[in-house]
C-alpha cells in the first residue's frame, strides 16, 4: 500500500517531469497524480469501499495503472 502514497509524494516534487508513455501520449506526474485521484473518487462514489474487489479489462496502459493506484488508495485491490 505505500505505492500509491509514493507516487503521490513524487507528483509533489517532480510534477511536469514525464512518467508514462502510453499510446502515443506523454503523461507527466502531475497529470498522473490527478487522473487517479479522480478515479479514485469516482469509485468511492460508485459505492466502492475498503475491502471490496473491482475487476478490470484494460490493456496495459495508462488507465491500467491509474485503476491500480486508485484502487489501492482507497484499499481495493485490483486482481
């Protein structure tokens, strides 16, 4: 669980410095650290709680990792 909090600690310091390159696009840490924060408050209000399971299909992207950093900040794990 200290993944999540460490990406975020990171976004703080390193912020437009290039994270990912997924299709096509540069994402920084910044743009990074929003888009999960976002989804992780879009799943809480989808009703998701501590402990409960969320499944995916994505390919191995972006959103990939975002769903896996959101999940584990509110303590859902993604198989």
């Amino acid at each position: 669980m200290i993944a999540p909090y460490l990406i975020l600690s990171l976004s703080e310091v390193l912020g437009e410095r290039e994270m990912i390159v997924s299709h096509g696009h540069v994402y920084t840490f910044r743009e990074i650290r929003d888009r999960t924060l976002r989804l992780a408050n879009g799943l809480r209000a989808l009703g998701l709680k501590p402990k409960d399971m969320c499944a995916e299909l994505l390919s191995n992207g972006n959103e990939f990792f975002e769903l896996v950093m959101a999940g584990s900040l509110i303590g859902c794990p993604v198989p």
